[in-house]
C-alpha cells in the first residue's frame, strides 16, 4: 500500500489553484486568443458574404465548385497545419508562430484588394484563390491552435469555458465582418471594404501578438531533434481508441459542417428568401411567400445565435463533461439540417433555421480541443502523468485536426458540385445532415471507449442499470482495474477491484513457521503453498 499513501502525499501536497486567475495578465492574453480565432475561423465563417458578391459580380460565370473551392482552401490549411503549429506551440515557440501569422493574414486581405478589379469589372479567378485562399489560409493556420491552447493554460480549472469563450471569437467575427463588407461596399466599393477589413485585422492581430502568451508556469518540453518523426507525431494518440474515434467524428464533423456556411446565402437567394446584388445566379427562383430580406442577414443571424450556443454550453459543459455536451449538440445539429433546413418554405422558417441551427453549431465547432482535453484528463489523470496530458493538449489537438484536412477541402467542394450538377440545395442539406450524424455516432463509439469519473465504463454502468451484472473473468478484472488506474486515475479503486501483486509483511510472518517452500538439492522448487 505504499503507492496508495505516496499518492495521497502527492495529492495533498500541492495547494489547489484558485478556479480564476488573480493576474491581469491571464486576462489580457484571453482576449488576444479572442482574436486570434476571430481571424481564423470567423473569417472562414464569414466567406459566403464573399461569395455571394463574388457569384453577383466579379465572378459572375464562375462554377458553385470553384467558389466553393476558395473558402475550403482556407480550411483546409488551417487544419492541415495545426499538428506542426500546435507542436511547435507545446515547444514555447508561440511568439514565431503567431508573428507568422500576424504578417500573412493582413497581407493576404490587402493584396486582395489589389488583385480585384475595380468597379464592375471581372476578376481573374487564380488571383481571388491565391490572396484569399492560399495566402490569408496559410496565415490563418498559425492563429488557430494558438488561441485554445495559449487561454487553456491560465485556466486549468475552467479549461471548457475559457476555451468556449475565445471560440466566440469567431462567430462573432462571423457578425462583424459579413455585416462590415455588406454596408462598405454599398459605400465605398468592394476594393476599399476589403481594405478596412484588412485594417481591422492588423490592428487585432497585433494585439495578440503582443499579449497572447502562456502562463509562465506552463512546461514546454523541446524536442531533443525536429528532425525525428515522433517529434511531430505522437503514435502513443493512434493507440487511444478514444482519441480515433473522436478524430474520426471531427473528420466527418467538416465533410458536412462548411457546406451549410459557405451556401446559405445562395440557396436564400435562389429559393427567393432573400436578395443580393449584382446579377443572378443560372438558377431559377422560387417565388417567395414573403419579403425577402438581404442574404447576408442570413449568416449574421447564424454567426450571432452561435455566440449564444458557444456561450452557454461552455459554461456547463465543465459540469456535464465536455464530450458528454459535444454528443448532445451534434446530434442536435444533424437533425436541424436534415429536417428544419430542408423543410424550410419561407423567409421566417429560413431565419428559424439560422438561429436554431446556429446555437448548436457553436458548441459543435466550438468544443473538439476541450472535448481532446477531456480525453486526456481521463487518460493521464494520476498526479504523476497529469503534466504529461498537459504538455501533449496541443500536439493531440494539431494532429486531430491534421487528419481532419481532407475532409475540409472536399467537403465544400462536393457540396459545390451537387449543386451544379443537379441544380437543387436539397443535395448539399442531406449531404451535410448525413456527415453530422454519423459525425455524432461517431463521438458516441468515442465515448463507449472513455472510462466515467468514477473508473467504470460505459457499458459496465449500463450493465447494472438493466439489472445484469457484468460477468468478467479473473483476467478481466484485472485488466479491467489496469485500464481504471492508467485511464481514470482511481487507484483506490483499482487496487480494491484487483488481486494484490504487493508483498505483505503481515503474511510472510504467517507462513514462516509451517508454509516454507521445499527445494530439492538441485536448488529447484518441488512445491509451495497456494496461500503464499
């Protein structure tokens, strides 16, 4: 029992830190890491008011595939280089990372301004995919990873919430910069609104760099060489069947989730809910049932509802669990987009859809780096290895999002298709639906995998529940307490659930006068006792 009570030393020892930290610091950089997801991920949120102007003008007889290609583009970097930038991030090279990206983003908006023709002219479709794909996408990667995982470190005791409150950032950029586009090109032309855009940018990007840095006291362990591959790949995570799943479910998460975004403001149009400038798109419009209103109105109200999810469910989900809230709002979202946007017949039912669809894709998109949080807290829970959970947060987020890349790219692109091919949104809303909803059984399977607060899992708590006891051989108990001390961390109750393997002093003393084992001459053992 020695472990037990160095565990319980170890335990004691270290005072219990405070939920909120006392330091203006930690809340300087919380709104940096605000700004950084509000010039990632909102600027990718905000691309259908793009798009829309695009399809109404400059890019009038450009395929919905091609337009389509331009924002998955910017996803699609943006996750394909978060495992090399949360790696280097773990390493403490936060300040290279995020100047990287300080540079290519502002960088990127301005020369889209000059790559765009003024006026009424018709842009070359390579320069818009370059600027505001390539460039801006590249730059848009080194802010992504960074802003989670530099805020969770001030916050280990409010992990879920602080985490949820800079992923706001990006929906309510998703408010801002549509609304800020719409009304500065009515005003001073498409060219200039991009440059006020990339203005606005610059200014917060620079107030992130300057005060988006870690706590101090965060460990950073460097790599003894970049060179090696397990220094960008951590193949310990590909052996958690937890983390697959979850890795599985976020890849199907972004086939379906970007589509909904990046043709909202289209299909209100063709279908007469809304209106935009410009010419029409080679479709033919529905007659609406009531006043339209302007498209991008649309995507604001979806942005700014996801504010309001991304909210409230970071404020419970350190109560709930964070995946436990992850399964709820993605199955949730799956079934608004099969039913509610497919069936939506007018103005009023298509703005029902933005908000109601727009409070659970914000937990949805919000929640996958607390949800890996999670994940690791139950499998380096002990007070010996909950550092190394820590220290491996950003890795096991970059590469989650890594893997999720692909999906990214081809997502939006084959929604594009579906769209030109058969020339119906009906396509693109089973399409999205269909990848959520298996997105969300997958986080299910992901969760059957975790052990509970309390060691058991899933299915031994079900078990009990329908009144079955679970059967388990002498071997699974065992294995069955390994995992509850390696997972969970309760080593109470995995030494109580397991045969003793400790030397006892107290039975040795027993079996000393009587019990002694018989060796032949040849020193080898002929027989023992069972008791020993």
């Amino acid at each position: 029992m020695n472990n037990v009570s160095t565990t319980s030393s170890i335990e004691g020892s270290h005072p219990q830190e405070p939920n909120w930290p006392r330091s203006w610091r930690a809340y300087a950089c919380w709104l940096g890491c605000f700004f950084l997801m509000f010039n990632s991920w909102g600027l990718v949120n905000a691309y259908g008011t793009f798009a829309s102007y695009y399809v109404g003008n400059s890019l009038r007889w450009t395929d919905q595939l091609q337009l389509n290609l331009i924002g998955s583009t910017q996803s699609f970097l943006v996750l394909l280089f978060s495992g090399p930038v949360g790696r280097l991030l773990d390493a403490g090279h936060f300040r290279s990372v995020i100047c990287t990206g300080t540079f290519l983003v502002p960088f990127g908006m301005f020369m889209l301004s000059i790559a765009h023709p003024d006026k009424d002219g018709e842009a070359k479709y390579v320069n818009i995919w370059v600027t505001q794909g390539f460039v801006v996408g590249l730059g848009m990667s080194c802010f992504f990873v960074s802003s989670s995982q530099i805020a969770a470190t001030w916050f280990p005791n409010r992990k879920g919430l602080a985490v949820g409150m800079v992923a706001c950032g990006a929906s309510i950029a998703g408010v801002v910069y549509p609304t800020m586009v719409r009304f500065l090109v009515d005003a001073i032309g498409f060219n200039h609104a991009v440059r006020a855009v990339a203005g606005l940018v610059t200014v917060t990007s620079f107030f992130s760099l300057l005060f988006a840095a870690p706590n101090p006291a965060h460990n950073h362990p460097r790599p003894q060489s970049y060179r090696k591959l397990k220094t960008w790949i951590d193949t310990e995570a590909f052996r958690n069947r937890s983390f697959c799943w979850f890795t599985a479910a976020v890849a199907f998460l972004f086939l379906g989730f970007y589509p909904v975004f990046f043709n909202l403001e289209e299909w209100a149009a063709i279908s007469g809910f809304g209106t935009r400038q410009g010419t029409v798109a080679p479709m033919k419009y529905v007659s609406p049932s009531e006043a339209p209103l302007q498209t991008f109105w649309l995507l604001a109200i979806l942005n700014g509802a996801s504010t309001f999810g991304r909210l409230t469910m970071a404020a419970f989900c350190d109560k709930t669990g964070q995946l436990n809230m992850h399964i709820g709002a993605q199955f949730i979202s799956s079934l608004f987009v099969l039913i509610f946007w497919s069936l939506a017949r007018s103005t009023i039912h298509a703005i029902a859809f933005c908000v109601s669809f727009g409070i659970t894709s914000g937990a949805v998109i919000g929640l996958p780096p607390a949800s890996i949080a999670n994940i690791l807290a139950c499998t380096y829970s002990t007070p010996e290895t909950k550092a190394i959970g820590h220290a491996k947060l950003g890795q096991w987020v970059g590469m989650m999002y890594t893997v999720a890349a692909i999906p990214a790219l081809i997502g939006p692109i084959i929604a594009g298709h579906l769209v030109t091919q058969y020339g119906d949104f009906i396509t693109v809303q089973m399409w999205s639906g269909v990848n959520l909803m298996i997105s969300a059984f997958c986080m299910l399977v992901s969760r059957w995998h975790l052990p509970c607060c309390d060691g058991e899992h899933v299915g031994t708590k079900l078990a009990r529940m329908v009144g079955r006891e679970p059967r388990f051989s002498e071997k699974g108990k065992e294995n069955d307490a390994s995992d509850n001390e390696t997972e969970c961390g309760n080593t109470l109750e995995g030494i109580s659930q397991a045969t003793t393997r400790v030397p006892s002093a107290m039975v040795s003393r027993q079996v000393s006068g009587d019990k002694l084992r018989m060796i032949d001459t040849n020193g080898l053992v002929v027989g023992s006792d069972r008791n020993v």
